[in-house]
C-alpha cells in the first residue's frame, strides 16, 4: 500500500507499478530521487520500519526534500515494501532540545 501526495492510496502491486510509471512518465515527474535512510529498526522477525529523507529533481527545479516511514515485511528470502508514508519537512523553527 502506498499513499500518494495527492491524496489517492495505490493498494496492490499492480496499481503500485501504474502509479509509479505515471508518476516517472509526468512532466512533473521526480527527475531524480535519491532516497537517504535516517534510521531503521526490525519491529518482529520479518517486519522492519524505515525513517528517511527523500529528495527529488524534477526536471529543470529545484531539490524538494521529502520525510519518508516505509515499512518491510519478508516474504521468502526478500523483503518487499508493505507501507510508505512521507510528508513534507515542517516549516516552523525546530523546538530547542529536541535531537
């Protein structure tokens, strides 16, 4: 499962494929994605979260970064990708204290 920005949730491989494609065929498209893990824990044997930042180039702007939590189940020997979830980093002054 995977929520899009826009609001839509792809649910399934199939329309997880679909989307992706669409989103990489968009004008507005990524351009370029660079996925950087923060921190990551295995919450059972065959389940692990992820905490990251994304930043994406569309083609011609400006480097939009992106908060990311996905989480992995194992499936066989591999792991696929159960859940994303990413937001846009906040605007407000980080509060004193908080790292």
């Amino acid at each position: 499962m995977v929520q899009t920005e826009w609001g839509p949730v792809l649910d399934g491989r199939t329309k997880i494929m679909h989307g992706l494609v669409a989103l990489f065929e968009s004008p507005s498209g990524p351009g370029r994605l660079r996925n950087v893990p923060v921190l990551s824990r295995r919450a059972a044997d065959d389940v692990i979260v992820s905490h990251g930042i994304a930043r994406r180039t569309p083609p011609g702007g400006v480097e939009e970064p992106f908060l990311y939590t996905r989480v992995y189940v194992r499936r066989g020997e591999g792991w696929l990708l159960l859940a994303n979830q990413i937001a846009r980093p906040s605007s407000h002054a980080e509060p004193t204290g908080i790292r």
